[in-house]
C-alpha cells in the first residue's frame, strides 16, 4: 500500500483523496458552497446534511417513538436514549456517556482544562454553552421571555424558576418538615 503523509501534522493516509480531505482542516478551505445560502463546506457529505435544513428532509427515523433526524449521527445518538447505551466511559472516575462529546467536556473537569475564553474580560469556560450564556453579562441580552409578564432572563433555567411565581409550583421539599419551596 503506498502511503500519503500530511505536510503539517503528518499524519498518514492510504489514499491520496483523504490526504487531500484532511488538509482541509489546516488550509481552511471549504470547495462546496450551497447554491441557496453559499455556507461553505469542506466535505461533500456536511453539504448533502447542510441541505437537508433547506429541504426539511429528515431521512432517518426513531422506530421506537418516529421521531425523525436529518443526520444518521444523530439518530444513532437518539436511539440510545431508548437503550440506555453509554459507550463513552472516563478511564479516571468511570462515569460513562451516550455521546462522546459528552466524554470530551467531561474530561476537562478532570483536567481543569477551559479553552472557551471572554474576549472582553478573558474569563474562561469548559464549554462553549458557559461562554454563550457568560457573554450575556457584557451584552445585556436576554433572550428567555416570560409567556406572562413580558420579563426576559439570560438562561432558561432563570425563566423556569420565574415561571413558578405564576404557577405557584414548589417543587423541592424539605426532608425533615416537608415544607415546599420553588428553589433547592
């Protein structure tokens, strides 16, 4: 078999169509652009998902609840919220994930690691959702509206609290008296 090594990292490949693939990732370059919204894509295959947004198309489909999916990763991840499938395991504490993405922000509570940084004040973050929601303290947007009153919060789960002042829900109970609050 004769071998492609990449220039840059080199890694190595058996064919010289994915050697040529995987220098993408370092040249940026993004050859199949959507003739509808000219998003760019460095694969072939992310255009025909990419496609599927514009079309609604959703091929693959759950036949456990039908509940339909654009991507097959995304189905193979759905399905295993039916089995209860967690193929993703932490060598260190054993915790185990459905998903590997789930693993890989996981692991930086192990190693501390935060590469999501505030370009404003340089505060850092394990995962970009930390970033997102921190960003709305530079910005002042509040996207999670209340159906209600017209209030608007940072993070939905500052909207979830609110909601129970309307539907007086007390959720939490305490172990000893009983009592019912809205917050644990």
């Amino acid at each position: 078999k004769e071998y492609h090594k990449c220039e840059i990292c080199d890694k190595c490949f058996t064919g010289n169509q994915a050697l040529i693939r995987h220098e993408r990732i370092h040249t940026g370059e993004k050859p199949f652009e959507c003739e509808i919204c000219s998003t760019a894509f460095a694969r072939p295959g992310h255009l025909v998902s990419h496609m599927r947004t514009h079309s609604g198309e959703k091929p693959f489909v759950c036949r456990i609840c039908n509940k339909s999916f654009t991507e097959s990763s995304n189905h193979v991840n759905h399905m295993r919220t039916h089995t209860g499938e967690k193929p993703f395991d932490c060598k260190i504490c054993n915790k185990t994930f459905s998903v590997s993405s789930s693993l890989v922000k996981h692991m930086r509570s192990h190693t501390g690691e935060k590469p999501y940084k505030c370009t404003i004040c340089r505060k850092s973050f394990s995962d970009s959702s930390g970033l997102v929601i921190h960003m709305r303290t530079h910005t002042g947007e509040k996207p999670y509206n209340c159906k209600v009153c017209s209030k608007s919060f940072s993070t939905s789960g500052n909207l979830v609290g609110h909601m129970r002042t309307h539907t007086g829900e007390k959720p939490y109970n305490c172990k000893i008296c009983n009592t019912s609050f809205t917050v644990s």
